[in-house]
C-alpha cells in the first residue's frame, strides 16, 4: 500500500495542473485535474489523443452525481448502487459546468467510482474528479503495472503510483443519457449482471460515439490470430513451417499439451479471470520479445468472456 506521504504528494502534483498514474481495479489511469482545462491538455497531449476522444471522470465513493450531471435517470440510480465502487463507467448528461475538454465537446459525461485502495487513497486526498484515460499512447495496450506506464511514457509522467490491477481489462461502459441503457463497451461488470439488475439484457454498442471502441484499439505490434482450442494444434504446426516467430495464449484449465514447437508459450490463463488479468501484460511481453504473430485461443464468449472476446478482436483488427 501506499504511503500517506506518497499519496498526499501526488495529490498536490495533480492540485498543480500535472499527470499522476494510478492504479484502478481495471488497468492503470493517468490523471488529470478534470476541472483544469490545461492539465486535460497536457494529459491528451501526453497520451497523443485526438481531442474529440471524451475521457472518464474518476470520482470518490459518495461524491456528489448531482454536481457532474444534469440528469441520473433511475437505471443509472441501480447501476451505481449496485456496482459502485468497481469497474464501471456511467455515461451521462453533463453538468454544464463539466469541462468539455474533458468531454471531448460531447454533452454526456463518462463517471467512474473506482474501487481499488490506492485509487481510493488518491481521489480522498485531491478531493475532486480526476480524469483518466488509461494509460497508454493513444491506440496502443493499456497499463496494468506501473512498470508498464514508465516504459510507456518514459518521464513525461513524474508521479507513477504502484499497484496492482485485479481484472485487468478497462470498465464496462454503459450509456444512460440515452432512453434505454446501452453497453457501449464490455468489462468485468457482465451484460448478465447488468441484465439481472435492470430486468432486461442491454443492447450491446450504441450510435454515441465512445472512441474507445474503434476497432483499431488495444493494438500491440504483433499480430494476433484468434483461433479456437481444437484450431490451435493445427496452426501452430503451419507455423512452425515458416520463419516468423510467434507465441500462444491457450485457454483452460488443462494446459494443452502440443508436442514439440518453436511456438513460445505466452500464457496459459486456467480461468476467464485469469485472462483478463494477463492479456494485456501477455500481449506487451509478444512485442518485447519481438514476435511476429500471437496465437490467442478464443475464451466462450459470456461473462466476462465477452469483454476478453473484445478486446482481443480488436487487438487482432489493430493492424
Ligand atoms: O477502466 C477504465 O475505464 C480505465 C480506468 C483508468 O478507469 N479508463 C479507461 O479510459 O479505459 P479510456 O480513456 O482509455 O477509455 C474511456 C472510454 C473511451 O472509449 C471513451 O470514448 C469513453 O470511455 N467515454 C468517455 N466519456 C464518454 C462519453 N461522454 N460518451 C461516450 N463515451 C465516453
Ligand atoms: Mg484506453
């Protein structure tokens, strides 16, 4: 955990308009003062996003929604209440006095309580909505330790926090601006869980714009091939007939034996949770050994399979 001392220090970092990294229960953030227009700069500067991409206001447990949005309509009552702290983002409409900067000049507003105790710590002791992005450089793999973010950004970002992140992937997104709540990105809150609360399955994706969602996020340089477990045995013998260096995710709680390979074995995730929490440590470490292709068994596609199916096809589509 961290020190008082370190977290009171980076809360004045943040007081001063720079970036402080931080840890969430989802993957690493790097805030911003959201009420500092030139702070969001920096930080959109920093990460080397366009300025139309809206980022998440971070907010402590029992802030004010009242003083962020106009309205918070009923569902969006329940999701809070049930998934708040934790990794969830509610979109909705913005208080006026909001920074369309941190909007990305959008009406809505992207409102995340987190739960993890460093984030927590940090949010108490600012005392104000930190806006955070994950991160990363724009388009690339979120963070998920503080190794990560200072390779990423080198000493651009001076106040890197240290923690770990349990789930691994980014929050479940859901819009409640619109009449009905709309999953505009999957996470660990499951469209199962959100379906048991709200009496009916949500749509998945939506006509508001969430940039996150381009297909061409979470891109490592590797190539990512999706294939399912009985393709998996197949491919990486076609493979090891050629010169490109590759590396495989398998899936299950049986490791899968494949015989004889130059394939590396990236990972071996037993349970969905697991690969969320390795996937995007897994895919940093296929660019660090500089491997051409990863081959990624596909997990089922419910529960959180769902956000893990996600955010893979979209690292298969970022090249
Ligand atoms: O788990 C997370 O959500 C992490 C941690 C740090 O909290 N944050 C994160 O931020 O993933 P970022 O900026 O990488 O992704 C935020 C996503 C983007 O897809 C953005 O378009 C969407 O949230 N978003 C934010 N505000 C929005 C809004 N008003 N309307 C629609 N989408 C919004
Ligand atoms: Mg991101």
């Amino acid at each position: 955990m961290r020190t008082a001392a370190e977290i009171e220090h980076a809360a004045v970092v943040l007081r001063a308009g720079q970036l402080v990294a931080f840890p969430t229960e989802t993957v690493y953030g790097l805030g911003a003062d959201a009420t500092n227009a030139s702070a969001l700069h920096r930080l959109y500067a920093a990460k080397g996003r366009p300025a139309d991409h809206p980022v998440i206001v971070h907010l402590g447990a029992g802030a004010d929604l009242e003083a962020w949005a106009t309205e918070v309509p009923e569902a969006a009552r329940a999701l809070a209440g049930a998934f708040w702290p934790g990794p969830l983002t509610l979109v909705l409409r913005a208080a006026p006095h909001v920074s369309r900067v941190a909007t990305g000049g959008l009406e809505t507003v992207g409102l995340r309580v987190p739960g993890h105790p460093v984030a927590i710590a940090l949010l108490a002791a600012f005392g104000g909505g930190i806006a955070a992005p994950s991160a990363n450089r724009f388009g690339r793999v979120s963070s998920t330790t503080a190794e990560a973010v200072r390779r990423e950004f080198g000493g651009e970002v001076e106040t890197v926090l240290d923690g770990a992140c349990a789930v691994g992937i980014e929050s479940t997104i859901v819009d409640c601006s619109v009449d009905e709540p709309r999953v505009l990105r999957p996470g660990a809150i499951t469209l199962e869980h959100i379906a048991d609360l709200l009496g009916a399955r949500p749509e998945l994706g939506g006509a508001t714009r969430a940039p996150g969602t381009l297909a061409t996020h979470y891109a490592p340089d590797a190539r990512i091939e999706i294939v399912t477990a009985s393709e998996l045995e197949a491919r990486i013998h076609e493979l090891d007939d050629t010169n490109v260096t590759f590396g495989v995710i398998t899936f299950g709680p049986e490791p899968h034996p494949v015989g004889p390979t130059n394939a590396v074995t990236l990972a071996t995730p037993a349970s969905i949770e697991e690969y969320a929490n390795v996937l995007y440590s897994t895919l940093r470490k296929a660019d660090d050994l500089g491997m051409d292709v990863v081959l990624a068994v596909a997990p089922p596609v419910d529960g959180l399979g769902a956000a893990v199916m996600d955010r893979l096809g979209r690292a298969a589509a970022g090249r």
